[in-house]
C-alpha cells in the first residue's frame, strides 16, 4: 500500500512552537501524522523524544529523519493514554484516518471509508515513557534531560496525554497541545482541574484560546508551583509531628506497659519457683510413697505365697477329710448293723428267759460277744471323736486363713487407691508445670517483642 505523504504542520503551530520552545532544555512530541513537527523541532538542537502513534507514519519518519540528520533525536512507537492497557487500532483504506477512532464514527464524514484490518494494541502512560527515557539517558552517561522541558502534542487527544503524564508535567516549562474539545463535556470538567492540580496556566499569547484555534500553548505557574510545594511540605512537616508525637505516646505507652509486664513476670517468676519448690517437696513425698508402696507390693506378694502354700495344705487336709469322713460312715454302717444284730440278740434273749438257765453257757458266750462289740463301739465312737476335733481344727484354720486373706486384700485396694491418688496429683503437678511453661514461653516472647 502506497504511504499517504505526511501533511505539513500548519504553518501557525510550527512558528509559535519554534519561538515560545527557546528557553526548554529538552523537547517531547506526541503525535500521529507529526513527521514535519518533529523535524521543525529536531532543527532547535535540543534533546528530542519523538512518540508517533502510526505505525506506518514512523517508517515515513525515520526515512525524513534520515535525509535530515539531528543530534539526541529518539523516535518511538507508542499509543498513550490516561491509563495503561489494550486498544484497537483500525486501519482504513485511507491511511490518514488510521488510528483508535471506530468505522461508526467516521462513517458521517467519509461515507467511501472501508475498514481493512484492526489491531489490539498496548496503551501507555506518558510519565512512565519518560521515566524509561530518562533512565536509558543515564545508563548511557548522557543526563539529556537536564533543566525544565517542553511538550508538545499534535493530532492526538490532550486531555487523556496529559492525565497520564502525573508529575511529569510538573518539569514542563511549556506545553503545546490541542485546545479541549467543546463537543466533549468530560473535557470541559476535566481540563480546569487538571491545570490547577499541575499549577498550569494559558500563556499570556493566548490567554483565551478561541475554539477555531489549531493549539494553545501552556505554562508553569511557578510561584503558585512553589507555594503547593511548600504547603506540602509543611503538610508533611505537620503529619510528622503528629505522627512523632503519637508514636512517642505509643512509647511511653508500651514502656508502662513493659514496666507492668515485667513486674508480672517477676511476680508470676516467684510463683513458679514456689511452685518448683512444692513440686520437688511432692516429688519427693511421691518417692517415698512409692518405696512404701513397693514395700507393701513385695509384702504383699509374700502374703500371697504363703496364702497359696496354706490353700495347697488346706486342700491336702481337705483330702485327708474326706478319707477318713467316708471310712467313718463305713464304721456308722458296720455299727448299725452290729445295732439291729444287739436288738435280735436281745429279742432272742428275752424269747429265751425261760431257758436262760439250760442256756446261761450260750448267754455267756453272747455276753463276751456284745462285750467284744461294746469295745469296738467305743474305739469307734473316740475314733470318730477324733476325727471331728480334727475336722474343727481345720475349719478354725481355713476361718484364720481366710480372714488373713480378707486383710490382704482390704490392704492391697488401699495401696492401689493411695497409688492412684499420687497418680493424680503427679498429673495436676505436670499439667501446672506445662501450663507455667507456656506463660514463662509466652512473657519471654512478649519480653523480647518489646525489647
């Protein structure tokens, strides 16, 4: 596509502009189309910042600077803004209409207008182009922009330039821009609040641009710039002291309060030594219980052997009982018998009365028989005497063992709940030490957040 020629500036911004930039130390041109403008500029010898928007007008702009060398001359491409982000670039069949502007919007105007293509481009802000300049100066030993600047716009809006230029406009002695847009009432609102935020002000030359005009020409206010400055340095100068003031109460504040908490932790220091001390006395106690207790444990044990020892005997003797129980109802039974036999013997006897003399040898023998049976009896009888008097003596034992056992067993559920109670009184002492070590933990922590 054939490259529009670049339109010359007009002829008024042009001489104004090389009369009124003199006395600014370094130059800076945004501008769509402005290839003219920037060679004008170029011409004054000063450090220049080209900033053109058109991509196709910055070829048309390298190929003029080329023909007509300048010292400290920079060209970029760049779409500024009031903010950073994204736009669409639109590209017409007539290149000069190129720019961020819509096909809806034009179409009015230029009713044969055709849309050939559209890019999403990158929006910056003017003051941080300058900043990266000024830095790329430094880096490179040139300090370029030295003393008060000038800035000039041409075809670009100024308002949205100028928004996000922020303190940058402050080292502008002169700005040359578009005048606001009458048709656009944010322009209207916006342009006296950013002049006198900036401390800027329409020249003398043109005290009250009139809206046919192609530009107006802007100035530092710099006693008014001065006197902000100075009133924010006493603002600051104020909030310093104040700040100071607060912070030296805040001070005294946490020294009282340091002051209380360490009187705190001397007090709650002594508590902790008193309750060292207590729970050293405790363990100490809880020791000797504790060989009392394993005394008792080993006597206890002992208790226990010779209980199984007696119980072992006492079955033993249990055994022998038994024994001896049947062998006596052995002699119950022979003696019953021998009983009835006694009582047929005394019914034959009684039967027998009358032939008691003819028998009396008979009777005699019978009478030695009982007599042999009465002995037996009796041995039987002393026998079993015996036998019971045993079998008391082993009841009034097993009575004595299992009393002993009883007493044992009262003192070993004694010796298991003193045991338990130690037990519970070493876990209150360990949780009361857990606990005074977590405070102790936390005022040495709070101790060195406040030294």
């Amino acid at each position: 596509m054939t490259l529009s020629p670049v339109a010359p500036a007009p002829a008024a911004l042009r001489l104004e502009a090389l009369t009124n930039l003199h006395s600014a130390g370094w130059l800076v041109l945004v501008c769509r189309g402005g290839a003219a403008v920037a060679l004008d500029l170029a011409r004054l010898g000063k450090p220049l910042l080209v900033v053109e928007a058109d991509p196709e007008q910055v070829e048309e702009l390298h190929r003029q600077v080329a023909e007509n060398p300048a010292s400290a001359l920079t060209v970029c491409c760049e779409l500024l803004g009031s903010e950073t982000g994204e736009t669409c670039w639109y590209r017409y069949n007539d290149a000069r209409q190129n720019g961020t502007t819509g096909l809806d919007a034009l179409q009015g105007r230029y009713p044969n207008l055709r849309l050939q293509s559209l890019e999403l481009r990158p929006l910056r802000r003017l003051d941080a182009l300058l900043a990266a300049w000024e830095e790329r100066g430094r880096s490179s030993g040139d300090d370029l922009l030295k003393g008060p600047g000038a800035l000039v716009a041409y075809g670009v809006e100024a308002l949205p330039l100028l928004q996000g230029g922020s303190s940058w406009l402050e080292r502008f002695s002169q700005l040359v821009v578009p005048p606001p847009r009458l048709e656009a009432e944010g322009d209207l609102e916006a342009w006296p609040v950013l002049l006198r935020h900036h401390c800027l002000q329409p020249s003398a030359d043109n005290p009250q641009p009139q809206g046919g005009e192609a530009w107006i020409l802007l100035e530092q206010d710099r006693e008014r710039l001065l006197e902000e400055q100075l009133q924010q340095a006493l603002d600051q100068i104020s909030t310093v002291a104040a700040e100071r003031n607060a912070l030296k109460a805040e001070r005294d504040g946490l020294n009282t309060k340091q002051q209380e908490l360490t009187a705190q932790r001397d007090g709650l220091t002594k508590e902790r030594d008193a309750l060292e001390a207590e729970r050293d006395g405790l363990n100490t106690k809880q020791q000797e219980l504790t060989a009392q207790r394993d005394g008792l444990t080993k006597e206890r044990d002992a208790l226990k052997a010779e209980r199984d020892g007696l119980s072992t005997k006492q079955q033993e003797l249990t055994a022998q009982r038994d024994g001896l129980t049947k062998e006596r109802d052995a002699l119950k039974a022979e003696r019953d018998g021998l009983s009835t036999k006694q009582q047929e013997l005394t019914a034959q006897r009684d039967g027998l009365t009358k032939e008691r003399d003819a028998l009396k040898a008979e009777r005699d023998g019978l009478n030695t028989k009982q007599q042999e049976l009465t002995t037996q009896r009796d041995g039987l009888s002393k026998e079993r005497d015996a036998l019971k008097a045993e079998r008391d003596g082993l009841n009034t034992k097993q009575q004595e063992l299992t009393a002993q056992r009883d007493g044992l067993s009262k003192e070993r559920d004694a010796l298991k709940a003193e045991r338990d109670g130690l037990i519970t009184k070493q876990q209150e002492l360990t949780a009361q030490r857990d606990g005074l070590s977590k405070e102790r933990d936390a005022l040495k922590a709070e101790r060195d957040g406040l030294n």
